[in-house]
C-alpha cells in the first residue's frame, strides 16, 4: 500500500536484467515494484555501473540472485510514492534522492531500470544542486576512499602517502582525501597519467613501476599479482590498505620477504564497516561544493552492453553511470 503519489506512475517500465549469470543484462519491460509500506518508489535518472554489480553479475558474489534480476547496487532519481511507515520528515514524495545498499540489485531490484523500490533507509536526500549523475555516483566510493585513508589506513598528519589505480574513483578520492587530510606529500600510480589533470598541485603523478621514495602508507586499488613489489614501495613498519583487484584476484606472497618488509597488510571490507553517522552525506556535500572531484561518464541505457566492456577491461575514467 503507498500513500503520497506525486506523479502518474506507469504499470510497466524498461528494466536490464541479468537473465543468466556471466551473460550480458538485456533490456526487458517488466511490471513497476510496487513500494512495501517501509519502502520509497524511486523514477531512477541515473543507476551507476560498479565492480560489485558485475561481480554479482558474473555468479561470483556470495549472496547469488535468483535470475533474472536487475543489477545496480547505486543510483539517484525522484521519490515518487512512499509505503505508509516511511517517515515523510526526511523522505518526502518529489525529493531527489540518492540510493545505496538495502540489498538492491542483489536481495531485491537495483537500479537499471526506470523504477526502483528501496527501503526508505538506504535512500538520501541530495544536496541542492549536485547533479544526480554525480550523486548517483559519488556517494560509496568516496566512503570507500575515506575508510581507506583515515580508518583502516589511520593517516597521520605528514605522513606520505601511495594510491594505485589513481585516477579510478576510489583512488582519485583516496589521493584527494589524503591531501584534504594532511598528508604530507601523495603519490599516484597510474596506467593513466593523462586522466590525471583533475588532481590537486601537491600530488606527485607516477608509472604503475616507478620506484619513488617510499610512502607510510599505500592505498591499493588494484591488486593481482603485482601487488608483492608494490609492497616494497612501504617504508618498514608503514601500511597497506587492500582495497580492490581491477589488476587481478590472485596473489602470490612470499612470507619471508612480507616479515622482512614488517609492512602491516589491511583488507577493507565496507559491507562490514561501520562509518561514523553523517560522514557520507559530508562526504558528499564535499563533491556538491566542489571540494572533491569526481569524473563521471553518462552512459544510455542502450549501450549499456559496450559499459560493462569497458569497464572490465579497465578502459573507463572514474565512475560509469546509466541515464534513465
Ligand atoms: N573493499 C571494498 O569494500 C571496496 C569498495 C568499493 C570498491 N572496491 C573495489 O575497488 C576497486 C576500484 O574500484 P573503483 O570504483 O575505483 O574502480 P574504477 O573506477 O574502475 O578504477 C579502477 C582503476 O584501476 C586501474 N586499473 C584498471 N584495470 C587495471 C588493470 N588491469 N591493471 C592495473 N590497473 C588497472 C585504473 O586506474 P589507472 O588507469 O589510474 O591506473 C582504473 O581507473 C575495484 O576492484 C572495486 O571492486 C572495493
């Protein structure tokens, strides 16, 4: 049952649906959810294409959806009906909202598609003026990048600081983050340098090889198997954040040379971890004044199949996003 209809809200929408698992989403009409009474109906302007969605797609997340379904972990777009117990004070029918988590497009419907319904709890508001694109994107990668530096990575004013994967999104963040932070000095490793010209003056651009004087701590976006000589590039006694593995999944670490390096090796983990309240609707007010940059690529829904090539081949700069 939903109360609050702000506009006409179709039987039928355009919805891509991963019908098996490694295959490609195709683009279906299916019915429009209809909100339960926690829930908010969402027009979806923009659902972001992730990692973690195509991790899903592929089979190989634990939490296996029952097919088909629709992927997209993340997205933005208007509030259009409201279930009966959602609190109207925070959430409101017309309000733009970004959404994240509450199982979508995983437990329940994601975000590529034209309507989504969400718990009303993992729904925000957005901040007036951030483009939705953006706030569809922003929000978890800057989270991401924030417990990368300051949790798990515990920056201390001064230190110097390595991102790999540095003008993806979470490394472009992590390297804006340390700076905005107090890092002392900041390099960023990259396949890209000409995706670089976005970072502030203090960071130092750098080749995925490139020995430099060694950081306190290495945020590593990237992975695989040269993950053993990165370590080196930690001071003995400093840390490394493993974050991600767009480079590969696999690593093989020889334990006498990790004990001589004496360098702390940190998984992050951010479906475990608990963030301080607040801090991502800070984090992304900060990306709304303009005090973190993101690059984000506007894709249509039809050539939603070429994105996800894209991005697993490692080709997109910053975060992929469908237009709805
Ligand atoms: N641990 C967690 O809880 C958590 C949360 C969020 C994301 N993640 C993971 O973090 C990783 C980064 O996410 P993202 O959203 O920042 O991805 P992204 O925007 O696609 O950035 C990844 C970057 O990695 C580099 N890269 C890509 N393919 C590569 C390859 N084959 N070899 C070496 N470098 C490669 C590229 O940077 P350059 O061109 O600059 O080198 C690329 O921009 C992903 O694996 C994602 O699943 C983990």
């Amino acid at each position: 049952m939903s109360v609050g209809k702000a506009m006409s809200v179709p039987e039928e929408m355009s919805a891509l649906r991963v019908h098996a698992f490694g295959e490609l989403p195709r683009l279906d009409r299916v019915p429009v959810p209809e909100p339960g009474p926690e829930d908010v109906l969402v027009r979806i302007a923009a659902g972001v294409i992730s990692h973690h969605d195509l991790t899903v797609a592929g089979g190989d997340f634990p939490l296996r959806p029952e097919l088909p379904y629709v992927p997209g972990l993340e997205g933005a777009g208007y509030v259009v009906a409201a279930g009966g117990g959602v609190d109207l004070e925070r959430i409101a029918v017309a309000m733009p909202v970004r959404i994240f988590g509450g199982g979508l497009g995983s437990a329940r419907s994601g975000t590529w598609a034209e309507y989504v319904a969400v718990s009303a709890r993992a729904a925000s508001p957005v901040p007036e003026g951030l483009d939705l694109a953006l706030a569809a994107a922003c929000g978890s990668v800057a989270a991401t990048a924030w417990a990368a530096v300051l949790d798990v990575g515990a920056l201390q004013p001064g230190e110097r600081v390595g991102v790999t994967g540095a003008t993806g999104a979470v490394g472009s963040l992590a390297a804006q983050l340390a700076v905005l932070k107090g890092a002392g000095s900041v390099v960023a490793w990259t396949r890209s340098p000409e995706r670089a010209g976005d970072f502030p003056a203090e960071v130092e651009i750098a080749a995925p090889d490139q020995a430099l004087e060694p950081v306190d701590l290495l945020v590593d976006t990237v992975g695989g198997s040269g993950l053993p000589e990165r370590l080196r590039s930690v001071r003995p006694g400093g840390r490394a954040v493993l974050v991600g593995y767009t480079a590969g999944t696999e690593v093989h670490l020889s334990i006498p040379h990790l004990l001589a390096g004496d360098v702390s090796v940190l998984p992050l983990n951010m479906m475990r971890r608990r963030l301080p309240k607040g801090l991502e609707a800070e984090l992304v007010s900060d990306v709304a004044a303009g005090k973190l940059r993101l690059a984000v690529e506007v894709v249509a829904r039809e050539h939603a199949d070429a994105a996800v090539a894209r991005l697993t081949s490692g080709a997109v700069s910053g975060r992929l996003v469908l237009a709805w």
